[in-house]
C-alpha cells in the first residue's frame, strides 16, 4: 500500500509516517535508545507487543 498524499507534506515538516508493516513490527525490533526511564516502565508495565501499540496506547 502507498502512503498517502499527505504523508510527503508532513515529512517536510519533519515527521515520518510510518507504514502498517513497520507499526505492526515487534516492539523488541525497534530502536528504543532515545526513551526515558519512565518511558521504559511503562512499557515493561503495559507490556505493548507491536510498535503502534507503544505509540498509540491508552495509558498515557
């Protein structure tokens, strides 16, 4: 699936839209050098499977 329109004009605003492959990735995969302490407890609290459930949850 393509991204869509918008997604090139945020990404010149400096977000990155990230596809249904990558926010349905394994949360172990992804890069989490730049979470806090407090972000860590959460996600060793809330246990969160995927990328997209890390980024898009319900308990903050």
């Amino acid at each position: 699936m393509d991204p869509p329109v918008w997604a090139t004009t945020l990404g010149s605003f400096g977000f990155v839209v990230l596809t249904a492959t990558e926010l349905l990735s394994p949360l172990e995969e992804a890069d989490g050098s730049a979470l806090s302490q407090a972000e860590w407890r959460q996600i060793k609290h809330w246990r969160p499977e995927t990328l997209g459930a890390a980024l898009f949850n319900s308990w903050d």
